[in-house]
C-alpha cells in the first residue's frame, strides 16, 4: 500500500510539473500591431532614403509599406528619377519587394493629375519646353 500511495504521489507530482511546462512554453502573446509598427519603419526608412537624395526631389512621392512591400505612387521629373527612386527603396534593409507606381510630371500634366501648384506649374512648363512641337 505504501508503494502504491508513493507511485501515485509520483504521478501526481510529474503531471502538475509537465502541465506547468506547457504553460510557460507557450511564451508571451505576440503584439496584434507588430506588423503596423514594422510597415511603419519601413515606410519611414524609404522616405527618408528618399528625401536624403541630393540628385532628385522626390517630395511628390508617396510611401506605403505591407509586411515589407513598399509602394510608390505620386510623380517624379523623369524616368531616371523614377528608376532612382525605386532603387533607393529596394535598397531599405526591410524591403522585400517595390511596386512602383510613380509617373511622370508631363504625363501627369496631361492626365490633369497635379493639383495647380507652383511647383507642379514649373514643372508642366518646363516639360513643355522640352517636348518638340507637334504639328
């Protein structure tokens, strides 16, 4: 009888230590916004690779981020800047892919997708100047 009440005072003591196991390997809740806070370093880390760029002015592009797709839409002065700019956000340690939807100010001007602002007037102005005369 001894035995008995030792083997299951031994059952008894491995279950409660195995179920406390279980319960403290399940680890801590994860964060519901995790995700949030790391598209937004993203989109913070492109924007300001962008914005240190000393070649173009990319102050005309927008940045979004979803688990570590970048993308990029408003306008840029020209192809090579568009090139430039997603370059520059492929190149973001947490970019995993870029989805470049930038255009460019003359096909903007002539869509009528620019909000008339000086700067977006110089630009349809100077994009005129370089465009030949179509006749």
């Amino acid at each position: 009888m001894n035995n008995s009440r030792r083997n299951l005072r031994t059952l008894a003591l491995t279950a409660s230590c195995l179920l406390a196991l279980a319960a403290c390997s399940t680890g801590p809740k994860p964060n519901p916004n995790a995700g949030l806070i790391n598209d937004q370093v993203t989109t913070d880390r492109v924007e300001l690779a962008l914005k240190s760029d000393q070649g173009f002015d990319f102050s005309h592009v927008r940045v979004r981020s979803d688990k570590g797709r970048v993308f990029l839409s408003g306008t840029v002065v020209s192809e090579k800047a568009r090139a430039e700019a997603e370059d520059k956000a492929r190149k973001v340690n947490s970019v995993v892919k870029v989805e470049n939807n930038l255009s460019m100010w003359e096909n903007s001007v002539k869509l009528g997708n620019i909000r008339d602002t000086a700067s977006h007037s110089e630009a349809a102005k100077d994009s005129e100047k370089t465009q030949p005369n179509k006749k």
